[in-house]
C-alpha cells in the first residue's frame, strides 16, 4: 500500500533521520529518475515524496542485510545480503 506524504513529514523524524531533508540522496536524483520514468515535468513535492520513499525502503533493505551479515557470524555486510534482503 503506498504512503500519502504530507509536509510536515519531510523533516527529522523520531530517530533522528533525515526523510527528505538536505542530507541523503539528492532531489536532483529524484527528478533524474522520475524523467527517465517518463515524467515530462516534476513537482518539488513529487521528488521529495519519491526520496522520502526510497529512503525508507533502502533502510528497511539495509537494516535486513545486516541481520542476515550477523547471522552469518559476520559484521560486514555483503552484496549477497542486500541480494537476500531484496527477495524477501
């Protein structure tokens, strides 16, 4: 199910990341992507909400490849992980 975004959800949130502020990936990025998609024109609104979602996504994949590096009794994760992460 896809996630409405509103303003006042790209700031900080609870745990200190940042969802779609000055730091991670670029709205530059965002619009590139979108173009590519074939979007003729790109709101501001619409790259922040597809950075706030990539965001969360890509830390949710993180955050699994790192449970499976540790049950592999390892600390670093590997591409085979994040692999693994995305299959699931």
């Amino acid at each position: 199910m896809h996630k409405i975004y509103k303003k006042r959800d790209f700031k900080h949130n609870k745990g200190g990341a940042f969802m779609a502020g000055k730091k991670g990936i670029p709205l530059a990025a965002m619009e590139r992507l979108l173009r590519n998609a074939g979007a003729i024109r790109v709101s501001e609104d619409a790259k922040a909400a597809l950075k706030v979602a990539l965001e969360d996504y890509a830390a949710k994949i993180g955050e699994d490849a790192t449970k499976y590096a540790a049950h592999a009794g390892r600390k670093t994760v590997k591409a085979d992980d994040i692999k693994l992460a995305t299959k699931l």
